[in-house]
C-alpha cells in the first residue's frame, strides 16, 4: 500500500508530470543515449591515445568518418522517412521498416565498393584499405552493419520507444572500450576500426528481434485506430527530397576528418577528431529533441507551434551552460587525452562549442520543415550550410590550421542559424498583436 501510495503522489508532480509527456520523454531519451554515448566515447578516445600511436588515431578516425559519411549516403534518408510516417502507419509498420533494412543494405554494398574503387582519386591516403581482399570485405561490412545500426534506433524513436536507445548505445559503447583494449596488442594498426564494428554487427539481432516481434505488435495495437494509407509517391517525394538534406548534413561533418588527414596528415587529424567528437555529441542534444518535436508534431499538427518552442526554450536551457563548462574546462578535457591535444585544439574545440548554441535553431528548423513536407527547404538550407563549412574549412586549415574550422563553424552556424530564427521560426515565438482588425507589432506566444 505504502509504494502505490509513493507511486500516486510521485504521479502527480511537475517533474513526472513533464517525463511523462513523449515530446520530452523521447527527447530526453535520446539525449540520455547521446550522453551515454559521449561519456564512453570520451573514455574510449582517451584509452585509444594512450593505447595506440597518434598516427594510427589519425588514420582510424578517417577511416571510421569515411565509413559513417558512406553509410549516410547508403541509408538513402529513409531513418527520416520512418521517424515522419511510421507513427502513423499502423500494420503497414513491419513492411515499411524491413524494406529500409534491405534497400539500405544494398545500397551500403554498391556504394562502399565504388568508394573504395575510386580512392586514389578522392582519399589518397586511406589507399590502404585496399591492400588485401580482407580489408575490403571488412570495410564493407562495417558499412552495411552500420547502416542498419542507425536505421533501427529511427525506428526505436518512431515507434515511441526511444527510451531502448540509450541502452543500447550505452552497451556497444562498453564493448567497444573492452575490446579496444583487447585488440591493441594484436591489431596495433586496425584495433580501433575492429573495436567500432564488431559490437555493432553483434548486437544487431537481438535490437531487431525486439523490434519485429514485440514494439512493432504493442505499435499496431496503440494506433490501429488512427492509421493513414502509406501512398508509395509520397514516400518517394519525401525520401528524395530529404536525401539530398540529410547528405549535405552528414558531409558537413563526417568528411572532416577526411580533409584534414590529407590537408594536414594523420598526427594533425588525430588532434583534430577527439575535440571534434566531443562537439559532434553536443549537436546531438539539439539534433534529438528535433526528431522527437517531428514524432509528436507529425502525430498532432494543432499543437505543432507549441511543441516547436518548448523543444527550442528546452535545448538552450540544456545547452548553455554544457557550452560554458566546455568554454571554462576546455583544456583540461582535452588533457585528459595528453598535452599535445590540449595544446592543438583547445581554441579549436571552445569556437565549435559555441556554434552549438546557433544550430540549435537550424535542427528545430529542419525538424519543423520535415513535418510540413517542405523538403526543399531543408535541402537549401542544408546546402548552404555545407557549402560554407566545408569550403571555408578546406581553405582556412593551411593558413590556421584545426583552429580555422572553429572559426568557419561559428561563423556559419551564426549566420545560418539567425537568419532561420529571425524568418522562419519567428512565428514559433511570436504572433502578430491585433488592434482594430489590423496586425501591429509582435508578441510573445
């Protein structure tokens, strides 16, 4: 009687009151799994420092961000695709999801081989992934696997089961760091790409079972009731318009590594990638609460300005002052992984901890234009931003070295995200004040 009582009351207050509602409880997921993923990671590139050399650090991260940018492109948009109509699905749900898996599959494999045919034309470096049959089989495999790893947390997320995902991160994190130690004595060379994509091909079974046999049941059942018709055309509409956006996203990012390994060498990228990645996960927290603002607005489009402007009020308030500590504490994280880091990217890591705060407002945006099926404005605004990043980062590494892309992100993220905030998501906020049938200054919502 005591516990239920306990449960009763505990019911009742703000805070289980705010967890309970899915726009919140599927962001906070999310960004519970961005956390855990971060945490380990940190842990994960700092045992990689100290167990392998700066060099190999260097050509693993290319590699991995060769390998993630690749399976981007293979997944072909269609995690996005599940996020916005899945909710709605009913039991068409299994088929849409199956059909993702196999399309991505496929094309994982075509697009990893004519990646790796074509190396010596746009990766010179990375050549030695093709030096044995066994390298390119395991290269891509890890992009198939990868791709498949991604696609089933969309479906997590649409399925309003987002609380899994952090479990999950959080285990492939954990075994990634065991074996990571493991595999430094044996594999002093490719240890950190083996570490990466063995966990992830292990725990794709067991995450699917649980997807097709016992979320995607409890999914059916939840919505049967409010289930759209799935029109093949708009599908495709959807899909390729969004393609485009989501490569010019993944680009921006996961071709970094690939530039500076080739612009300034391995020893260079290895100080660039671990700030990066400490960044990357702060992306994350705005890029989260976006996709759960797409899940719930795409379920119920009346409350869609409101569900927009808490999701933006809620990652400031989150962000701030994770920026602050970076801004203060930038020095000493990155000495955590040995002074040279610290001494390379400290500059480099602050500048891109604050370009965070501006795309905040570019994730809510695309988040926003997915539900209104204006796709393309995501793939504009995607473009430009891409554009801006990676050529202003191509042409400022050898004049400022890693320090010239913290500056070219907040530059651009400034510039993209304010534009947006001040056109596009203004009436979020803000709605005209009427005074005598006529609108005359704006007012907060």
């Amino acid at each position: 009687m005591g516990f239920l009582k306990t449960k009763r009351l505990l019911a009742g207050t703000p805070l289980i009151g705010h967890i309970s509602m899915p726009l919140y409880r599927n962001g906070y997921a999310l960004i519970l799994s961005s956390v855990a993923t971060s945490v380990l990671g940190l842990m994960y590139w700092v045992l990689a420092a100290r167990y392998y050399s700066t060099d190999v650090v260097g050509l693993n991260s290319a590699i991995l961000s060769a390998m993630l940018f690749l399976s981007v492109v293979a997944q072909l948009n269609l995690g996005g695709m599940l996020v916005r109509f899945v909710p709605l699905a009913g039991p068409v749900s299994p088929r849409l999801i199956g059909y993702t898996y196999v399309a991505s599959c496929i094309a994982s494999v075509v697009i990893s081989l004519v990646f790796l045919v074509g190396l010596g034309i746009w990766s010179p470096t990375l050549r030695v992934l093709t030096q044995d049959a066994g390298r390119i089989v395991w290269f891509v495999f890890g992009t198939v696997t990868w791709s498949i790893f991604s696609l089933q947390d969309s479906a997590l997320t649409a399925l309003r089961e987002a609380v899994w995902v952090p479990v999950e991160n959080a285990l492939f994190g954990v075994v990634k760091i065991i074996l990571l130690i493991l595999l430094a004595g044996t594999l002093t060379q490719y240890g950190i790409f083996a570490s990466w994509t063995i966990p992830v091909a292990i725990s794709l079974i067991p995450i699917n079972f649980f997807i097709f046999q016992r979320f995607i049941p409890k999914h059916i059942r939840g919505t049967g009731d409010r289930a759209v018709p799935i029109i093949p055309r708009q599908l495709y509409k959807y899909v390729s318009g969004n393609y485009l956006g989501s490569i010019f996203f993944q680009a921006s990012t996961t071709l970094l590594p690939v530039i500076v390994i080739d612009r300034l060498g391995a020893t260079m990228n290895a100080y660039f990638y671990l700030p990066w990645t400490i960044t990357t996960s702060l992306q994350l927290v705005a890029l989260n609460m976006a996709t759960s603002f797409t899940v719930e607005a795409a379920r119920d489009h009346k409350n869609l300005s409101r569900y927009g402007s808490r999701v933006l009020i809620h990652n400031l308030r989150m962000l701030v002052p994770l920026v602050l500590i970076i801004g203060i504490g930038a020095p000493y994280i990155l000495g955590i992984f040995g002074a040279n880091y610290a001494a390379a990217g400290t500059d480099m890591l602050r500048l891109l901890a604050l370009s965070v705060i501006p795309y905040s407002f570019v994730a809510l945006y695309v988040g926003l234009a997915r539900v209104q099926n204006q796709v393309h404005r995501i793939v504009v605004v995607q473009g430009v931003r891409c554009a801006l990043l990676l050529l202003g980062c191509y042409w400022l590494l050898p004049i400022l070295g890693i320090t010239g892309i913290g500056w070219v992100w907040l530059v651009t993220e400034t510039l993209v995200g304010g534009f947006l905030f001040l056109t596009q998501l203004r009436p979020l906020f803000f709605k005209p004040r009427v005074v005598n049938g006529e609108e005359t200054e704006w007012s907060v919502t």
